[in-house]
C-alpha cells in the first residue's frame, strides 16, 4: 500500500482518476472549472474515450494524449499532464491539439463539420511567460481589434509552480490546483479540500480504492520507476551535450591561439610576448 509522499501527477494514477468509466464527474468538474475561470461556459456532460484499462496501461499501450473525452454537442476535449519538461511542450501541445483536430473529419465530411477541440495541458514547471498567472487560456485572435477567429482552438495551460494561495483563481479550479500540487502528505491536505468541496470527497474515495489495490499500485511503482529513469538519461544526455560543447569550445580556442602565435613569430614579435597573448609555452612556439 502506497500512502506515504504519494505523488498525485503520476501518470497512472491520474488516468485512473480521470479516464476511468465512473470518472465522468470529476472530469467533468475539471473541464468545468477551467473553463469558468476562463469565462467559457461549462459542459453539461463529458463522455471518456480512452477509458482506463488496467491490462493495457500495465503493458504499456497508451493512447497520444493521457485523457480524451467528447462533449453532449460534440466538441473533444484532451488533457495531458507533464511533470517535466521546457517551452517545447508548447509545440507538443498545439501538435495535440491539431492532431485531434484533424481525427474529426471523417471521409465524406465537409470541412463544417469540424467541431472544437479543447486543450487542457497540466504542467509542473514554468512554460509561459505569464509569470504571476497559474491558468493562461489561448485562442486564434486578430492581432490589432482581440476578435476571436473561431472556438475550435481553445488550449488552456496549469503552471502548478506559479500557484500560491494569492493566485486569483475560480475557487473551485484552486481546489484543483491544491490537489494537483500534492506531494507529500496527501491525506493531511485532503481532508481539508474534502471539507469544502464534495468533488473532493469523490477524488478520495477513488485515491484510497486506489493505494488498496496491489495491481493499481504495482502500476503506479512501475511509472515512477520509468518516470525516475527517464529523467536520469535525459540529465546524462545534457551532460554529455555539455561536455561535448565545452570540449568543442576548448578546441577552437587552442586552434585560434595557434594561428595568432604562428603569425606573430612571422611578424618577428618577441617569444614570451607570444607566449603572453597566446597561453603557449615557450617550446610549444618554438617548434611552430
């Protein structure tokens, strides 16, 4: 049973809360609530299409995006959640988004056909340049008068990193953003949010059905695990980038520094002022 600094942004942990056949309510409160906070009106209903498998999801058969739903008039709504990352994740987001866009339209579909996709992507690092703004939404505006060209792009960003308890938020997405960000004691901090909130209460219930299943938890371990390695070899290959540079760096400035001291003993220029301006030794220039 996993229960102490159990991490709520665990990929397989929030498909099961979020993309399991009774997740409907809570997905749909949080659709709702950021799309509130947005000024956007809320959805009546959501329907989860890659439903939560614990076969597939063990043996690792995910779909591109880790929730996808469809709404009672048709619009698409997917979430992605990335605990890591840097400002490329905008372009993995509007990649997403143009993706599901396209999956729209069927053969024999007019281009009217197409409906909305709503993009709600959850991340826990700095991505925009919003700074003090924990929720930025963006739409497809005409530069000079802020018209909205068409609700078919609508792409919303969490940056769990800028929220505080000053963060000007619809209260009920700052409940979602306080669970979003636990890490560590988990049960301390929920039974304050279950106390104000009764999507909350729900949320629990599932996270305690879920640390009591050695299957689920099983899962959740094996994320980790991946998630840790995954972060490890991408330091290594920084690092080894890094080197690479620094030694690329190195090499040039030796090369420069060989020239500079080539022509300056063809110019005639004394041996320890070349030795001076270049770093060479002395017996370096005198072999050149």
């Amino acid at each position: 049973m996993i229960k102490k600094d159990f991490i709520v942004l665990n990929d397989y942990f929030m498909r099961f809360l979020l993309a399991k056949e009774d997740s409907q309510n809570i997905l749909k409160d949080l659709i709702n609530s950021v799309r509130i906070d947005a000024g956007q009106e809320p959805f009546e209903e959501v329907i989860i299409l890659n439903t939560f498998n614990l076969k597939e999801s063990i043996n690792g058969k995910e779909s591109i995006v880790d929730v996808r739903a469809k709404t009672k008039n048709g619009e698409t709504v997917i979430i992605e959640i990335q605990r890591a990352g840097n400002k490329a994740f905008i372009y993995r987001g509007i990649y997403y988004w143009a993706k599901s866009y396209a999956a729209n339209l069927k053969k024999s579909k007019k281009y009217d056909d197409l409906n909305p996709v709503i993009s709600i992507n959850i991340v826990d690092f700095n991505l925009t340049e919003n700074k003090d703004k924990p929720h930025s939404c963006y739409f497809i505006k005409e530069f000079d008068t802020n018209e909205i060209l068409t609700n078919h792009f609508e792409m919303h960003f969490l940056e769990l990193k800028k929220f505080n308890e000053q963060s000007k938020l619809y209260e009920p997405l700052s409940d979602w953003f306080k669970f979003l960000s636990i890490k560590e004691n988990l049960e301390d901090k929920m039974k304050v949010l279950v106390e104000k909130n009764p999507i909350m209460k729900e949320i629990y219930d599932k996270y305690n059905n879920f640390v009591k299943d050695d299957n689920l938890t099983e899962g959740y371990t094996e994320w980790e695990e991946n998630y840790f390695k995954m972060l490890t070899l991408s330091e290594e290959r920084l690092q080894g980038k890094l080197e690479g540079i620094k030694e690329g760096i190195k090499e040039g400035i030796e090369k420069r520094n060989y020239t500079i001291a080539k022509s300056m003993k063809k110019d005639g220029a004394d041996i320890n002022l070349i030795s001076k301006y270049t770093g060479l030794t002395i017996k370096e220039i005198e072999k050149l």
